[in-house]
C-alpha cells in the first residue's frame, strides 16, 4: 500500500508554504511593532505612527477605519484588527487555518501549540497594547512563534512539505527584512542630512536589536556603527539568520532539494527568479548599493520576492497567479 | 483521602438499569472493580481532573468547527469522565449482532441493485426503495467488491430496563464519531491511569489500520499496492477534525474534490509532481455531492466523472452508492424479516418494537396509543421530528395525529424504551444519564467490529435524545477482556 511520503498533494505544498509565512510574519510584525515603539521614544511624536501605515501602502484601509494616526489606533490595526489582514492576529489566525487544512500533515504538537497560541492572542485587548506593556505584548508573540518554530524543527516530518513551508518562512523573512530596512530609510531619507546622526545611530542600534542582530553586529564590527555598515549586515552577512543574502540562499538549497531529493521536475521558474535576485544582491557592495537607493533596492527584491511566490505557487501548486491574494 | 465517604453511596439509579450498577436483582459485577476505585476518589479530584481533560481535549483542537460571518469557533464534545463498562458476555452478543446485521444489510443492498428478488416477492414493499431518496437507480448492475457496499457501519443500539440491547437504527451512509472513541480513550489514559491500572481493556487504536485494509480491499483486483484516500468535503465540515483524524490514522492524503480529477474514467490526486493515480477512496462526502455528473449538480465538493470511474471498477467506494436505501428507519422495521430472509437466521440483536405506520394494523395501533409511543419521520436524522408521546403536550400529539393521518407511511412508531443510565459527573454531582452505544463495523474482505463504540450521553437530566447536537456528550467505552 502506498502510503505518506511519495506524494505531495499540491494543495498542502500550498498550505505548508503559507503556514510558514505566516508564522514568520507574526513574528516579524511583532518585531516591527517593537521597533517603532523604540523609536516613538525619542520625540518624534505620532509621525511615526503614521509613517509605518504608509510604509506598509496600508493608508487606504487604515483611514477608512481610523480618524487619526494615534499611538493607539496605529497599534490596534496592527496587532488586533481582524479586519486588516497585515495585522499579528490576522497572520496568526492565517496560520492556524492553513495549518488546518494541513493537519494531515503536521505533528499534533503543532496544531495544539497553535491553537493555544490564537486563543491567547485572540483573548489580547486593547488594554494589553498599552505602551507600558507593547513590549511585553511583542514579546510574548514572539515567543511563542520561535516556540512554534522550535516545536516545527522537532517534530514535522521531513517529507516535501517541510521544504515548502521553509521555502514560505525564508521568503517572508527576507521580505520583513527589506521592510525593515526600508522603515528606518523612509524615516530618514527626506532629510539626508541626519543620516550618521548621533540620534540616527540610536535607531540603528535599536533596530538592530529588534531583530536579534545586535550582537552579531557586533562580533562583524567590533566598533562603530554607521547606517551604511548596518544596511550592509542585513543586506549581504551570510551568517545573520534574517540577512536577505542568506535567506535568499537558503531558499536557493530548499529548492534543489525538492530537485534533487524528491526527483520534482518543476520549479525552472523560479530558480531563475532567485538567481536573478541573488545575482543583483551579488553585484552590489556597500557603496553602490547606497548609491543605487537603499529604498529602491529593498523595493525590487520585494518585487522579486512576489514574482518568486507566484512562481513557486505556479509550478508545485498549480495555483493561477492572482487567483487568490497573498 | 476521601474522608471515608465513597462517591457513588449517594447516587441513585432511579430504577433504570445502570451500566455500573445493574438493574434490579442483577449487579454488575464485571465493573465492580472500577467502581471501588472510582467510589475511592474524591468529588473534588475527579471535577479537577474533568476539567483537565476539557481544556486538553479543546488544546489538542479535538473539537467540531462552527463558523460564524467573521469568526471560526471550535467546540468540544462534551466529555463525561466515567467510564461506559462493557462485559465480555454483553459484547460477544454485540459483535456477533451487529456483523449479522451487517452481513444481512450488504446482502440486501446487493440483490436491490441486481435482481431485487426481495421486493419482487413482496418481502419487503418495493416502493419503500425505490421511493427512497438515498435510492441510487444508477448503481443497478454495478459490481461491487466482494459484495462489500456498507464498509463503515454504525449500528446504534440501546438497553432496556432488562438489560438486552437493542437496535436503534443502522447508519450506513457516512457514521461519524469514532475518532471520539479513540481519543477519548487517549484522554482516560492520560488524566486517569490509576482508574484503568490492571484491568484487561480491549485496545481500539488500531482502528486506522482495519479501515484502511478495508478500503484497499475496494480497489481494482488487478492494483498491486492500491494508493488510498480519504474524500473530505473540507475544512467547513463539522466533522473535519474526524476526517483528519482517520486520515492520519490511514497514513493516507486528506484530498478534497478539487484535488482529484477523472480522466478516461481514472481517477487522479495534484500533486506537486503532477497526476498521481488513485485506486479507493473512503469518501465522507454524500452520494449526492460526489460527482456533480451525475447526481446534484450544483455540487462545488465532489468530482466530475467520478461515478463514471466508479462504474467501470477503475476506483473502489467507500461505502457504496446508494446504501443510504438500506439504513432508513422505514426499512429498519423490515431488518428482523431481511436477516432471516438472506441468512437464514434469527437476528441476534433484536430491534425495538416497531409498528409500521404504513401498514393498516401499524397506523391504528400507533393512532390509538399516541399517548405512550414514540413517533418517528422515517426520512429524518440527528433526532429531529421526534415525538415522544409520555413527555409530550397535547398540542403536540394533536399535531403529530394530523401529520400522522396525512402521510402515514413517512412515519414510525415504538414503544418508549427506558434508556439504560451510567453514573455521570453534572456540575459538581453524579447522577444518572441515559446512554446508548454505537459500535463500528469494519468491512472489506472481511468484517471486523472495533471492541468499543461511541457512548453518547445525554446531559440534560431525563432527557433521551443523546445526539450532539441536542446536548449530547460521550464517554470512554471499556469492552473488557474476556
């Protein structure tokens, strides 16, 4: 009897992919929000809050539903609003129906951590968001996504699923990563001059932190920090987890693996679309790529990293591109 | 410990017969040992340790799915702590029953779609098939592996005040509820080891693997290793969580109908490598949604040209087409006539007395004792339509008399059958609650009944309706070793 491992329905290359981009991105946003609180601290006041909405092309929905940018409302439609699909709980709750459908598939251990996790988030109120506990808040989503993920590492079973669902974490990693990069520039390129700032520093530091990156910053340059050696750390270190080069390159092995370990014959597509990103990432340093526009730079590969999901979607899953909105 | 006051000293049977107690002048003694050590805990342990359980059984998402506009709500089905108690003695009269029946309905259902020899000599009233809904005109002459139509069955039976099971109703379309079983028999191991410790509990974990022999069983002959899946209708279905269940159980893909396709009458999965052939399907999808061909059109959850595979014995079924026809209550009242007819046999499980509203002698009788018989639709399930004369108002029996006399043969009626109770833990207190049984029969090849079954219990005090979704809960069921 043929069971389990030599068939991947293309519905849960699907699911996996998904569950493991959203848990990325719940985490991620988490660390987002966790950032701009840092950086509300120092005097800007609620521009801030406004420049994440825009950051995020989230105006629209955002001021249909809020009359101002407030501390409050900013971080409510980012952490608990149902209805705005790039908010923490929106993610979460994505997650847990896409582990739904691939049940089947994963370890119980996964589905009930899950489970318990979008019943604690979905218990959160506003009171939780206040800005005395956001970072406790922050913390505790993202704990329990790295538990998530600690459990997934332990657990899930090493069939094709597991290279799609690595495949939706690294491309959602890298994808924050380019936003992340990209707060800090929108921030600050309207007024070039304070780039290297000693405020500007701060902020670097501090997102830095938020991304677990501080440290390992720091065992790469022992001293100092300008703008353009941080941007280059996350941009190109093949030892920092969330550093594009690397999750590009990980992708990259997640692929060839469905190649070469499962015999899948699809997939031309969107090598090649990583091969083009990788290439651009390759031809840069430093220098040029500050010169190109760190803000442009973080765009394209954020387009390129949606021409790689509709690609990889196409070719294992058979899901038409635009069929259904990500 | 329980300050020498044993728990149970205060519960009270009420007269009916207890499936921890006996009935009257009959003790069980196959469940004195559970007993002792259940009346040696403390009211305060067992209600903590019910609510662990509760609260694990929601963690682990054992749960039916209810969707709202905005949000997915997931629910529990109620979990009673106490153990259900079958003795070795009571449950070789269930096996042996229930495979008859079994054997008797696949017999059945195999002449209706050939020759109906039955209906042709009147046997059983011809119009009561193919008058049916679940009749399936197109399955006449298709062959069916080994005769096999009904390969989950789930036979629902209750105890009388004297101890005897009896049937209920057969369910031969798509039974659910046996992932409870087998969960609630991972809860009771979990949260109550000491209760089970040294006592002789015929294992239900393989069920899994029984349904999967079963189905590939169904697969064309000529299939070496028969690829198996399960058909589910998704992840909106209340039942989805089974479907999970049994296909992890089966090591077999959970598909929906929109990952197989039919071509040149094969069957196929998507996967990420492209068409891969699929040889049986146990499907939890009914007749009328599995091919929008041939039966309901507007069917979103089913398969093109499935049937037409079906039909030509490219892909096995499981159940059968059409053995809706067979478990429908009208044709219940004829199952004593239809065991005989085929086997040969008196029925080892015995039916609840059934008049046949039908027939003339049936519809006076029921007509003129409204006031102490239960009135059943015949095309109705999940217990709605029922009247139960004792408990009913007079509105209610005048308007059943009205519905009776304009359409007598959509109705049965039985005597009411004092449901058998089990000790039952309700806010706090254990009291007696009325529990029925729905065993599982497996079969392919061969017929296997899985040594346990669904206990449902009815939580509301008197009520008899055990059904989910009228307030019903289940236990744990201990089929002992003999």
């Amino acid at each position: 009897m043929t069971i389990g491992t030599k068939f991947l329905l293309a519905r849960y290359a699907d699911c996996a992919f998904w569950l493991g981009r959203y848990m990325e991105r719940a985490e991620s946003l988490a660390r987002i929000l966790d950032v701009n609180l840092h950086f509300s601290r120092d005097s800007r006041g609620s521009q801030n809050w406004r420049s994440i909405v825009q950051l995020n092309a989230d105006e629209e929905r955002f001021n249909k539903a809020y009359d101002v940018a407030s501390y409050a409302n900013v971080v409510h439609f980012y952490a608990l609003d149902r209805d705005n699909p790039t908010s923490i709980i929106s993610a979460i709750r994505s997650a847990k129906e896409n582990a739904r459908s691939l049940r089947p598939m994963i370890s119980t251990e996964m589905w009930s951590h899950l489970n318990v996790f979008n019943n604690l988030t979905n218990a959160l109120t506003p009171d939780d968001l206040k800005p005395s506990e956001l970072s406790r808040v922050c913390a505790f989503i993202k704990e329990e996504c790295q538990t998530h993920t600690g459990i997934t590492e332990g657990t899930f079973f090493r069939d094709q699923s597991w290279f799609f669902y690595l495949i939706g974490r690294q491309v959602e990693r890298a994808d924050q990563t380019t936003r992340l990069l990209d707060i800090k520039y929108h921030l600050l390129l309207p007024a070039d001059q304070r780039v290297g700032s000693p405020v500007d520093v701060s902020q670097w530091n501090a997102l830095l932190r938020s991304v677990a990156g501080y440290h390992a910053f720091r065992r790469v340059h022992p001293r100092g920090m300008s703008p353009k050696q941080v941007a280059t750390f996350l941009l190109f270190n093949m030892s920092f987890p969330r550093s594009i080069a690397l999750c590009l390159s990980e992708i990259d092995g997640h692929l060839h693996h469905l190649k070469t370990g499962f015999g899948l014959r699809a997939g031309n597509i969107s090598m090649e679309l990583l091969d083009e990103a990788r290439a651009a990432l390759a031809g840069h340093n430093q220098d040029s790529v500050v010169q190109f526009g760190l803000h442009e730079f973080s765009d394209y590969l954020q387009r390129q990293l949606i021409a790689i999901t509709a690609a990889v979607r196409q070719e294992f899953c058979g899901v038409v591109p635009d069929s259904d909105a990500a | 410990m329980n300050d020498g006051v044993d728990l149970l000293t205060a519960y009270d049977r009420q007269g009916h017969w207890c499936e921890m107690l006996g009935g009257d002048g009959a003790p069980a003694e196959h469940a004195s040992m559970v007993r002792d050590r259940l009346g040696g805990l403390t009211l305060s342990d067992l209600v903590r340790r019910s609510e662990v359980a509760e609260r694990e059984l929601y963690n682990l998402g054992i749960t039916f799915t209810v969707y709202s506009e905005r949000d997915v709500i997931d629910r529990i089905l109620p979990f009673d702590v106490i153990p259900r108690i079958i003795s070795p003695r009571d449950w070789d009269i269930i096996e042996r029953g229930s495979k008859q029946r079994v054997n008797a309905i696949n017999l059945f259902l195999h002449d209706v779609y050939h020759d109906a020899h039955i209906l042709k000599d009147g046997t059983v009233p011809a119009e009561l098939i193919y008058g049916n809904a679940y009749y399936r005109e197109q399955m006449r002459g298709i062959a069916v592996q080994h005769g096999s139509y009904v390969n989950v069955c789930g036979v629902d039976l209750v105890r009388d005040q004297f101890g005897q099971f009896k049937v209920l109703e057969d369910n031969a379309r798509t039974p659910s509820g046996v992932s409870y079983v087998v969960e609630n028999r991972h809860m009771m191991q979990r949260t109550f080891p000491d209760l089970r410790a040294e006592i002789g509990i015929r294992p239900v974990s393989d069920y899994g693997q029984k349904l999967l022999e079963a189905v590939a069983d169904l697969a064309p002959s000529e299939v070496q290793d028969p690829q198996v899946v399960l058909l589910s209708p998704g992840v909106f279905n209340s039942a989805y969580f089974e479907h999970v269940f049994l296909a992890r159980e089966m090591g077999v893909p959970l598909v929906e109908g929109s990952d197989l396709l039919v071509e040149n009458d094969r069957v196929w999965m998507r996967t990420t490598a492209g068409m891969a052939p699929v040889h049986s399907i146990y499907r939890r999808l009914d007749d009328a949604f599995l091919d929008p061909e041939v039966f309901n059109p507007e069917s979103m959850l089913g398969v093109p040209g499935l049937f037409g595979a079906y039909a030509k014995g490219n892909v096995g079924l499981a159940n059968a087409v059409g053995t809706g026809c067979s478990d429908d209550k009208a044709v219940y009242a004829y199952m004593p006539r239809i065991i005989r007819y085929y086997l040969d046999e008196d029925p080892i499980l015995d039916n609840v007395d059934t008049h046949i509203c039908r027939e003339r002698e049936g519809l006076a009788y029921t007509l003129s004792n409204l006031e102490n018989l239960v009135v059943k639709p015949v095309g109705e399930s999940g217990g709605y339509g029922i009247v139960i004369g004792p408990r009913a108002t007079q509105e209610e029996i005048d308007d059943i008399r009205v519905k009776l006399e304009a359409n007598p043969a959509n109705f049965i009626s039985q005597p009411m059958i004092d449901l058998s109770v089990c000790p039952t833990l309700i806010d706090g207190m254990i009291e007696p609650r009325h529990v029925d049984l729905r065993p599982f029969v497996v079969t392919g090849q061969s017929c296997w009944v899985l040594p346990g079954g669904l206990t449902r219990v009815a939580l509301r005090r008197g009520s008899l309706i055990v059904n989910s979704s009228q307030g019903g809960g289940s236990k744990d069921t201990w089929v002992l070793e003999p």
